[in-house]
C-alpha cells in the first residue's frame, strides 16, 4: 500500500475511534461480498480477450480459493480484534456472533471463514434458506417476493443515458481503448486486429435479455467481467508475468476497473432497479439494525446477538448502495467498487446525550493488502470510509445518522414509487 493510503487508513480509523469514545456500540451489521473466488470463465473463454495466457485456479469456477477463504479470516479477525477492544464483543461469547450467506458456495464458505474468525472455538452455525432454495434478500425476483415490471426496469435505465446507449458508452472510448491496451499488450490503444479474438472494443451497446433486470452489452458489460477475473486472479497471487503480461500492475488495475463501474453503475444503482433487488434486504438491515431496542420479526438472527455478518455478493452491495444513495471511495479503487471481502458495515450507537445513532463505513483490503495475504490489526488496518446517508446524514465526523431518522430514509426508499 502506497504510504499516503496507510496514512489515510490510519486517520480515519483514529477519528473513528476519537468520535466514538465517550460513546456505546450497541449492533453491528456487517453485510460482505464473498472473498477471492474463481474467475467465472474459463480461462480458454478468457484468453479469446486477450493476447497473452490467464492464470489457472485450482477451484472449480466462481468457487472461493483457499487464499480467498484466508483473506475473509483476516478481515473477521481484524473485525473481532476491533469490536473486542470498542467493548461489542468479549471472548467467548459465541451468542454475540450470527452469520447469514447466499446459497453459493463463495457465499457459504465466506460466511464459514467470518464465522470462525469472528467466534473462534464456537460452533456458530452459517445460516442460508438452503441449497437449490432462493433466498428473497439476495434473489427477490427469483423468489417470487417482488413482482418485477421489466419495460419499465428498462425505461428507468434508458432514461439515465438520455435513452442512447450508444452514446453513453462512446463517452468511454479512452478508457475502453486503454483496456484494450492491457488485454491486447500493444503500446497504445485500439490495437491492430487480432483473428479469433473478442474485442472490448467490439462489442455493440444494447440492451439483453436474460435473468438481470436491465442487462445491458457493450464494452462495459464485456470489461466487467473481464476486469473481475483480472482483479480475482491479482489478489489470488497469481503470476502475470510469467505468463507473458506487462504492464499489469495496481495502477494498471485501478484504470482497468473504469468500464466495470459504469456498467454496475447504470445496471444495478438505477433507483427502480435498485428498489427491486434491494428493498427487501433493506428492511432486513433496518430490523436487524434496530434489534434489541425495538422489537421487527425481520430481523435476521435473534435480538441478543451483537454482531451479525452477512454474506453476499457485489451485486447486493451494489443494489442497497443504490437504493440508500450511498457512495464511497477507498484509495485505489474507483468510487463505489466493491473489492473481494469489501463490507458495508452499519454501527448503532448510543451516544453520551442519549441519542441512539446509525454510522455506516465501507472497509475492505487494498489491492497490496489482499495480494500481499497481509495481516491485518489496529496498526495495519484494512481501508476505511465514513459513509453519509442522504436524508438523515449529519456533520459529524462518523456522519451520525438518528436511528428513527435511519428507519424513515429506508421507509422511504423501499416504498417510493416509479
């Protein structure tokens, strides 16, 4: 990590720290995407976007690895270490902890390695709604919990581009012709043409059938998942350069990630599309948040547990970002990307006047920290920033949002209509 990164780290978890002091941490929602999976692809479909060989995982595809299941533990130990000296959790108490996960095996087994982390020596069950099942807080379509009105999920997106999507995604020609760079290996995009190749540049913006509620093609939607699979394998540890790549590196990836954001920008934070797929997990954050001080049987786990991870995908973050117009930005990530592990974390404080307060921060590793397997405590902790909730947030360094004032903005968002 860049020295002006650890620095920024730093203050931020202090001022933390510093704001909070004279103050109790009652809850802690911690909702994570899975760890350092297997790219989706196969590597031979992979290579078909590039010049050079991808890296091998040793995992079937989308499966967490065993670096990814490590790079959780470190995020739930650095969690526990936290939480234990703010006086949430103390140890042995395996009731404070209560894990959820999604039904895929990333998800499940990144929910295992918080769990363990986060109790260690307690046999803290990973909940799920079960294999072969969908579970409503991640698949609300799917499961049949919202009905989904797809011209107009298609409309509201449109109406984000000025209704052409062709010339939203030529607005990103530079950033598409310097992807087409890193995968093609040549000095300066576009490259010169390559036979049997796919090329980023090739592809044609539109709009997809298929089970996303708004899917759309073209350059953005071909880099995202070409960029995931790159940043999968770099924190994986895998071997660039002796495959043959140049030029790969951390600011390479940061660049490289542009296009990816656009396409989860438009697809999934357009506000009806967002209310579709995040509503429900929205009222569930809030029941939970609020357990304890007023009783919502949409809470997930019982009422004494103190700590509560739940485990997804970038997709919910993604969508719940959206719903709540939460942003955030972390040292060498584009604003909003949702690294592997990456966390929204919502806190519910009882301040000294009595006021009980929602704060809510984005946290994750940096790009060196997950390829680096670095350790993580209070002196070398994971990025961090403060995130303001439009509607409720306050000028406070931690952005204090009132409890009650919480509760009317996700009121507000899951019921709006249009």
């Amino acid at each position: 990590m860049r020295l002006s990164s650890r620095i920024a780290a730093v203050a931020i978890a202090l001022a933390s720290a510093t704001a909070a002091s004279a103050d109790t941490l009652e809850k802690v929602v911690i909702l994570s995407r899975h760890g350092v999976r297997a790219a989706m692809s196969s590597p031979e479909r992979l290579e078909e976007a590039s010049a050079r060989p991808w890296p091998r995982f040793e995992v079937p595809a989308g499966h967490l690895t065993e670096r990814g299941g490590t790079l959780v533990a470190r995020m739930g130990d650095y969690y526990r270490q936290y939480y234990v000296a703010q006086g949430l959790l103390k140890p042995g108490d395996c009731s404070a902890v209560y894990a959820w996960a999604n039904v895929t095996q990333r998800t499940i087994a990144t929910g295992r390695a918080y769990a363990d982390a986060l109790a260690p020596g307690c046999a803290i069950t990973v909940n799920t709604v079960g294999e072969g099942n969908n579970d409503p807080m991640f698949e609300p379509a799917k499961a049949g919990f919202v009905k989904v009105d797809h011209a107009l999920a298609r409309a509201a997106v449109a109406g984000r581009v000025g209704g052409d999507l062709t010339a939203w995604s030529a607005s990103h020609r530079q950033e598409a012709e310097q992807l087409d760079a890193l995968l093609m290996q040549c000095g300066k995009g576009p490259c010169p043409p390559s036979p049997g190749k796919r090329r980023v540049l090739d592809a044609r913006p539109g709009f997809v059938d298929g089970e996303d509620l708004a899917g759309v093609s073209g350059p953005e939607a071909f880099a995202s998942g070409v960029t995931e699979s790159l940043l999968m394998a770099w924190a994986d540890g895998r071997d660039f350069a002796g495959l043959g790549w140049k030029g790969l590196d951390e600011e390479a990836l940061t660049r490289s990630f542009f296009l990816h954001q656009a396409e989860f920008d438009l697809r999934l934070r357009t506000p009806y599309v967002a209310r579709v797929l995040a509503g429900h997990l929205a009222d569930r954050v809030l029941a939970t948040v609020e357990s304890g001080v007023k009783p919502n049987a949409a809470s997930i786990g019982p009422a004494d547990a103190k700590l509560v991870v739940i485990s997804g995908h970038d997709g919910t973050l993604a969508s719940l970002g959206g719903l709540l117009r939460m942003e955030w930005a972390l040292p060498g990530y584009q604003p909003n990307q949702i690294q592997p592990g990456g966390a929204l974390v919502f806190e519910r404080w009882k301040r000294d006047d009595g006021a009980r307060v929602v704060r809510v921060r984005f946290t994750g590793q940096s790009l060196s920290q997950l390829r680096s397997m670095t350790t993580l405590d209070a002196k070398t902790p994971p990025l961090s920033a403060p995130v303001f909730i439009q509607g409720c947030g306050t000028a406070t360094p931690a952005f204090d949002c009132r409890l009650e004032d919480f509760e009317a903005v996700v009121r507000r968002a899951t019921r709006a209509d249009g």
